[in-house]
C-alpha cells in the first residue's frame, strides 16, 4: 500500500459504517488522519470505535438537515476543525420501468444520494472556510453516467451528484478547496449484495475486467482525492469502473 500524508487531518464520511465508507475510513486512519463516521447504523458504528482509536461516531441522516448541521457543529467543535468530507452513504437501485416506478421509491433514491451528498456540503463548506482548506470527494457511480436500463432513480441520482460536485468546485475556485467525485462500477459491499441475482449478474458481465471492485480500491483512490497532493484536480469525475467507462 502507497502511503498517504493525512497526518493531523481531519476526515467526516458519510456511509462510514460500511463498505466503501468504511474501508476509506480504515485507510484515512492508517494515513495519520482522525475521522468522525456518519451514519444511521449506530449498532455498527459503536462496534467500530470500540475497535478503532481515532474514530468517532455521529448517528445521522443525511437526508435531514437539523442532523446534518448538529452532526457539522458536533464534529466541528469536538475535532476544531474538518479537512475533509467523503460523501458516501447511499442506497441502491430498485429495479423497475420509469412508468412502473414506485414514487416514494424514486424520492427515497434521490433524497439519500443526491439531497444527502448536498446537505453535507452545505454543512461542512462553511467549516472548510474558516482554514480556507479542504478536500471533498463525492461518490458517485458509472451508472450516473451511463444511465443503465432499470435503474433511472438511481442513475439521475448519481448523475446529479457529478453536476453538484462540477457547481460546487466552481464556486470554490478562490480557495483551497478541491471538489472531486468518483465513479466505480460494482464493488462488492452490502449495497452490491442486496441487488436481485439478475442484478448483480447484469452488473458484473458488464465489466471489462471480468470481476468487481475491492472496496480497498475504491479507498486507495480516495486517499489521493484527500490529499494536499490533490491539488491541481477540482471538479473532476474520476472512473473506477474497470475498463467499463466509455468517457
Ligand atoms: N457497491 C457498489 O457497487 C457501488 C458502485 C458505485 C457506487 N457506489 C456508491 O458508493 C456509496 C457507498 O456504497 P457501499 O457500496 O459502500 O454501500 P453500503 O451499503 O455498504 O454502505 C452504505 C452506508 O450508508 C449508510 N446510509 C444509508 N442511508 C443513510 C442515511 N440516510 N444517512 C446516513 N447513512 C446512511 C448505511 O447505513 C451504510 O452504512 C454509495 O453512495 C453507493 O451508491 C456503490
């Protein structure tokens, strides 16, 4: 494993309680980094700093934005400042037409990936700007850019977050702040578990490499992303995808 400089950082991830999130987060303390988890799992995320020293955990919904900004202020006041915000709670796709997609199912898709991913921006921004100082890498998906057939809710989900990320680093140009996102293919977690057998089959045939994602991957791109050395890439969609991305 390459080493990355976090020393004296510090990291908030959303989703942090499992898969991608937790394996970036184990990454994060292995650069030097503390890193406060935020998720809705609070029996897991107990466990994990019972086991980890230099974590922390918040029990919050992304997609509500009083537990967002008390979460931004806790963590704020309890760590003094936030360096970096990985965004990457998230649900997966319900398998269905658009004419036969269940409305509550869509809005529960778009709030937790896409309203979430902005309600933590918008909360931990103005943090950053007290040291004019952050990283923030956003966790998008291939589908976000391919629109694979059945998934639209999650697929306009994913898209949006790589029109929030370009909006955001924009916004942020005058600063030392990066705004990045990411875009991997199937990586096996519990999110690529709870997808239909045909799902998962579909998913995986689709890629070049002929397997899935380790969330190790995923975490090794996103130490770089967290990192000063991140330094010239700012609203920028970097692919994961395992030869799938045709752009
Ligand atoms: N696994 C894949 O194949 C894959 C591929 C591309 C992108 N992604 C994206 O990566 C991100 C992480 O996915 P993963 O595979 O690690 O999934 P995962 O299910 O292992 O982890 C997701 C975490 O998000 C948390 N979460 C869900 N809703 C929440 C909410 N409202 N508030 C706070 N926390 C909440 C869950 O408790 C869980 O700990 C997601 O955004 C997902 O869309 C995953």
């Amino acid at each position: 494993m390459n080493s990355i400089d976090l020393q004296g950082r510090v990291a908030v991830i959303t989703g942090g309680a499992s898969g991608i999130g937790l394996e970036t987060a184990l990454r994060f303390l292995s650069s030097g980094a503390r890193v406060a988890l935020w998720d809705l799992n609070e029996d897991q995320g107990r466990k994990l700093i019972g086991q980890n020293s230099g974590l922390s955990f918040y029990r919050v919904d992304v997609n509500d934005d009083q537990s967002v900004d008390a979460a931004a202020a806790a963590t704020a006041n309890d760590f003094g400042r936030i360096d970096i915000l990985v965004n990457s709670a998230g649900v997966g796709n319900i398998r269905h037409t658009v004419a036969g997609y269940p409305v509550d199912g869509w809005r529960r898709i778009i709030d937790i990936n896409l309203t979430g991913t902005f309600l933590c921006c918008r909360a931990v921004v103005p943090y950053m700007l007290q040291t004019n100082y952050g990283r923030i890498i956003n966790i998008s998906s291939v589908a976000g850019k391919e629109g694979p057939q059945f998934a639209s809710a999650y697929a306009a989900s994913k898209a949006g977050v790589i029109g929030l990320t370009k909006s955001l680093a924009k916004e942020l140009l005058d600063t030392d702040i990066r705004v990045n996102t990411i875009t991997p293919a199937a990586v096996e977690t519990a999110l690529f578990h709870e997808m239909s057998e045909e799902s998962q089959k579909a998913s995986k045939g689709r890629i070049p490499l002929g397997r899935l994602g380790q969330p190790a991957e995923v975490a090794a791109m996103i130490a770089w992303l967290a990192s000063e050395e991140c330094s010239f890439s700012t609203g920028a969609v970097f692919d994961l995808s395992g030869g799938k991305a045709t752009y």
